[in-house]
C-alpha cells in the first residue's frame, strides 16, 4: 500500500473509517468487557488509546532496530525504568547520587539491584520509583544475604532521600528533547511519564472512534470440556461469556499539529509510520476476540495554511459513508469547491 507523504510543517486531519463484524473492538473492562457504547445513543466506541496502541505495536515490530523508533509504552514495561533508562543513556543524571566504594557497589550487584538503583561512575543513582513495599522487601532481602548493616543503611538512606525541587525540575527540561528523540510514540503523541521524566504534549491527537449508527450486541456463552482440576467430575462443563457487535462502522480522526510537530522533530517518515499503524496495526491486533475488524479508509487532508483553511466540522459533513448493515462499506468524500485543502484517499 502506497501512503501519501505528508510534511510535518502543514496541518493535517486522518479520518479512520473502520468496520467490525462478529468482533469486539474494544472491549470495556468495566463492563465484563463487553464492547463499548455510548450510554445515550447506543453507538459503539472505540477508545482513542486502543487505536493508539495497535499502531504502537504495529511500529514497534515493524521498525525494530531502526534508530528513533522505539516505543515508549509497551506491554508488561514499566514506564519510569524505559524513561529513565533513555535518560541515563543519554547521559542525564536521574535520581539521588551516593557514593559508594567499589566494592560496596559489587556486594550490592551480586544481590540481583532492582533498576531503580543503578551503578554510575560516581557511586550509586536511585531514580526515586520504587514504592515502601519494594524498598522494604529488598532490605530485608540484603539483611538474609547476611550484606553488612552499615551497607544496607546507608542503601535505605539514598533511597529515602528527596531530590531537591530544582534538580527535579532540571532533569525534566532536559528530558523532553530526550524522549521525543528516541521514542517515536513519545514524539508524536505526547507522553506523561512517572517522575523524573516530566510530561509534553503530542502533535497529533485521536479521537475516539464511534460507530456512525447504533450498534447491535450479541451475547454468547462459551463452553469448555476440558477440566480445570482433577476434582472436577468427568463431563462437566466450564461456563464464560463473550460479546461481539454484529455489523458496525467507526469513525475516528488524528489532528496533526504543526507548530507542536515542529516542537518534537517529527518527520515526514514518523507521519508515515503512523499512516502505515493505522491501516496495518487492526491486522496486528487480529484475535479470537476481533477475529474481523476492518480498516475500510483513510480519508486525509492537507491544509495549505498551518492554521487550517476550512474548519474541521464543515469537513467532516462531506464525509459519506454508505453501510448495508452487513459487510458492505462504500466511503466517498465531497472535495468540490474546496480551497485550500487537498484530499487523498486510501481505500
């Protein structure tokens, strides 16, 4: 597939058209994760960050390796040991300092250090994330190991010592260019990170997606023979539910910044990258439980103005879509008389 090149310095809006049958989107763990709905008109929802991290995962296996296009959130990480692991690497010095001799550090290493606590050239650096729970566990850990008890001490001094406000914030400054420069979602999305990281607002931002009709639920109980335990009696059955919606088309649409694109560095190749996660990362995602969600479209536009040159919602109403409340799908857009604004379709 062939995705138009798209420069950071002009505005930009990306009407996702998606399309589910038999499946569930995007489930709502609050409602036994059935599919998502909008209390009020019964539409289907799909939750910005559920489209937001099929690209993730879609760039992350697909651009593994290459320089600048990690992600920063990924499943089972934790974000403050990513976000500080890219500022030590980039030689900003996170967390209180204590120094201890080289062989206080080796009695220390040999016991398995979380990486909160990391060795430096000037002692040992504590980044300030482990909770009293955490802390507590690995004293009493050292304490078996039979670690000296001036060692451990002067451990659970560092790790109960507050940064001062202004280094805090000094770290902070530094970590935004170091965040965007490294992590490609970091760059385009924006990233609020525990800590020493600090936060920065994204370039582009999503919606979330919502069907363009009421949606129908199906409710299904599922079944399995097999026994979970020997006590179990031979021929019973395990009970769970599942719920999928029938036949349904979403809409979403990102809004790229190019005033906050220009902050962050992002480039025509990081705005490819989420052009290609959008229309692949539904296949990524593909499982038993959204066995057939489609992308059907991506409608972009292109403002000659950074600014804009039409307003959004005027745009949006020459979006149509055409539904037979089955598989079918046709989605046209109406770019007669428009000035300004290019129109390009992925279909």
């Amino acid at each position: 597939m062939m995705f138009p090149t798209l420069n950071p310095a002009q505005m930009h809006q990306v009407i996702l058209v998606l399309s589910a049958h038999l499946s569930n989107p995007n489930g709502d763990p609050e409602a036994d994760n059935a599919p998502r709905l909008n209390p009020f008109s019964n539409h289907g929802i799909i939750s910005n960050a559920s489209i937001k991290r099929k690209a993730r995962d879609y760039v992350q296996e697909r651009y593994a390796g290459q320089p600048n296009m990690e992600v920063f959130i990924r499943h089972g990480e934790v974000m403050a040991t990513v976000a500080n692991t890219a500022l030590r690497d980039a030689g900003v010095k996170v967390g209180q300092s204590v120094t201890f001799t080289t062989d206080d550090i080796a009695t220390l290493l040999d016991n398995d250090l979380p990486d909160a606590l990391q060795a430096s050239e000037t002692g040992l650096v504590y980044d300030g994330t482990m909770k009293k729970k955490e802390q507590t566990a690995l004293l009493n850990r050292l304490k078996d190991n039979a670690v000296e008890e001036d060692l451990i001490n002067r451990l659970e001094s560092l790790m109960t010592t507050k940064a001062e406000r202004s280094d805090r914030e000094d770290v902070q400054r530094q970590a935004g260019p170091v965040m965007a420069r490294r992590f490609w979602d970091a760059r385009l999305f924006g990233f609020t990170a525990p800590d020493s990281a600090g936060k920065t607002r994204g370039p582009v931002q999503m919606t979330d997606a919502e069907s363009i009709a009421p949606v129908n639920i199906i409710d299904q109980t599922v079944t399995r023979v097999a026994r979970s335990a020997s006590s179990e009696k031979d021929g019973t059955s395990n009970f769970g539910r599942r719920s999928v919606v029938d036949h349904a088309v979403y809409v979403a649409t990102a809004f790229v910044n190019p005033r906050l694109a220009a902050q962050q560095g992002v480039t025509e190749a990081d705005l490819t990258a989420f052009l290609e996660g959008l229309w692949y990362g539904q296949d990524v995602a593909r499982s038993s439980a959204r066995p057939d969600v489609r992308v059907e479209a991506l409608v972009i536009l292109t403002h000659d103005h950074p600014y804009g040159n039409a307003p959004y919602h005027r745009l949006r109403e020459r979006l149509h879509i055409e539904h037979d409340g089955r598989e079918g799908v046709t989605v046209t857009f109406n770019d007669a008389d428009l000035d300004g604004v290019h129109v390009h379709i992925v279909q």
